[in-house]
C-alpha cells in the first residue's frame, strides 16, 4: 500500500517549485492561483528570493504547501492508498485526499501562518532538538521544568524529540536534557514555541476560520497528527486541525500505525526528503521515494 506524505516547515529552499512551474501547466495554474489568492507574488520570493524572505513564516508556510499540492497534482499514478503530512504538511494531505479544496486550504494556510506570526512576537519563546534520549525521558525533564512553558512538541523518530516552550523554559530544558545523557540539545532557529500552549491565540484564531471552511469525506484516511489515527470523517478531521497548533506532532506515532495499517511505499510530496529520512528511521523496512 502506498502512503503520501507531506513535509512541514525547513524544508522550503530558495527555487523551490521553478522546475514545477516551468514544466508542468497544471502546477502553473496552481502557482498562478496562489498569487492571486494571497495577493502578492509567492512564486518570485520562492523562485527569485533570498532566504531572509522565504523564513518568513507567512511565506514559508504557504510556499511549502503549494510546492507539495502542485507536486502532488503532477505525480505519475497519484492513487494514495493513504496520507499524512508533518505539522503544516497536514494541510497538503487534507488537499492531496480531498477533504479540501486547493484555494480553501491555501487560505487557511496563510492565515495559520500569520496568526502564528503574530503568537510568536506577542510572547517571544522557541523550540529545541533532543536527540538520543527516549520519549519519557524527554517528557520528564520537561515537566520538571518548574515555572515556566516547556512541552514535548516534535516526536520524530525515536531518539529526536523536538521540544518547545518559552525561552528561558528551553534554556533550562536544554541543560537538564543534557545532564540526563542527551547526545545533544540543540536550540532550533525558529520564530516560536509551535505545538506548545503558548500557540493557544493562534489556534482561537485559526479554530474560526477552519469552522466556517468546507471539509469533504476524503477519497482515502488522513492519519492526523494530534492522535496519530486515520480519519475521514470531516468534523473529527476538523476538530483534530483545530488542536494541531497547540498539540504535539505525533510523527513517529503516525508512520508507524501507517505501517500497521498495511503501508509499505512512502511518497514525500514537497521539497527536500526530510520525511523520508525519518521514515527510515522509523522502519528500516519501508521503501520511501519522492513524487516525481
């Protein structure tokens, strides 16, 4: 069975979809569509920009997103058996199973983005990378971590947790990980404490605009990241977004009970093969690839 998946946020590099636009009219309508709908050009920033300008989240986000539908769009035999994406990459899964329409998706992307923008400067706080210690262990330090936010926010794969919280929160939850025998505790270069509570502003504002949104039964299950599950019921699929901001990404969670599932090709859709690598690390068995 074949699985799509969709990356998140870091995978986005200056260029990105070029190729796609120039080789493919169905990907040029989409790209065409996304300058209209967010009323600046995204395609000369992914194409032509600098890297300053793609980190935006307010690009980044909705750069990603359309690279990985417009990829998706042109794939050799799209028939996912089913679909899953990373944090933001969610969205583009809800697009590639069709629970939601491109245009829909596109505008809740971008607000998503601005409202985590806005989060972000309100409370200033972060994320940091875990690596070589198990999940409980990160999650103890963590609520060790006395008077300020820090919560499990990333489960990657086993042995890298990404962390997220206030900064003084990760500071201190950096130091202790270290003491409880990470390999490493690195601070992420990133806008904000995504997946934490810290996110709740964003989520009353986004839980809005995903209400008054269409959402579709799906043509195949979406395997969430709140609770790793498949759905494809529209108000649970729904309800599920809605908590995403504020919730851990069960990555690690989800692949694996998309393996149980009878998955045994994974396809990212999107830039770079971050998901594949993790995949990999997750089940040395699955045969990963990437649409082309």
């Amino acid at each position: 069975m074949k699985a799509y998946i969709f990356p998140g946020q870091g995978s986005q590099f200056v260029g990105m979809g070029k190729e796609l636009y120039e080789q493919h009219e169905e990907a040029r309508k989409l790209f065409d569509k996304a300058n209209e709908i967010l009323g600046f050009s995204i395609t000369d920033i992914m194409f032509n920009g600098t890297e300053e300008e793609l980190k935006q989240t307010k690009v980044t986000q909705p750069a990603i997103f359309l690279h990985s539908v417009a990829q998706a769009a042109v794939a050799a035999d799209f028939k996912p058996d089913m679909v899953a994406g990373h944090s933001l990459g969610e969205f583009s899964a809800l697009v590639a199973s069709k629970v939601l329409s491109f245009e829909d998706a596109l505008r809740l992307v971008s607000k998503r983005a601005l409202a985590m923008q806005a989060a972000c400067e309100a409370n200033p706080s972060t994320m940091a990378a875990i690596l070589g210690l198990d999940d409980e262990k990160v999650e103890q330090v963590c609520a060790e971590v006395e008077g300020e936010v820090v919560v499990a926010a990333n489960y990657n794969c086993p042995g890298q947790l990404v962390i997220s919280g206030s900064n003084r929160g990760i500071e201190i939850a950096c130091e202790k990980m270290k003491e409880a025998g990470a390999k490493r505790a690195l601070p992420l270069p990133v806008g904000g404490a995504f997946h934490s509570p810290l996110m709740k502003p964003a989520e009353e504002e986004l839980a809005k605009a995903i209400q008054e949104t269409t959402f579709s039964q799906g043509i195949c299950p979406v395997y969430q990241n709140v609770d790793a599950r498949p759905h494809t019921d529209p108000e649970e699929i729904k309800l599920n977004l809605i908590q995403q901001l504020t919730a851990p990404v069960r990555w690690t969670q989800s692949v694996q009970q998309m393996i149980a599932d009878g998955a045994t090709h994974f396809v990212e859709c999107g830039p770079g093969k971050v998901l594949q690598g993790l995949v990999k690390k997750i089940e040395r068995t699955a045969e990963v690839s990437s649409a082309v």
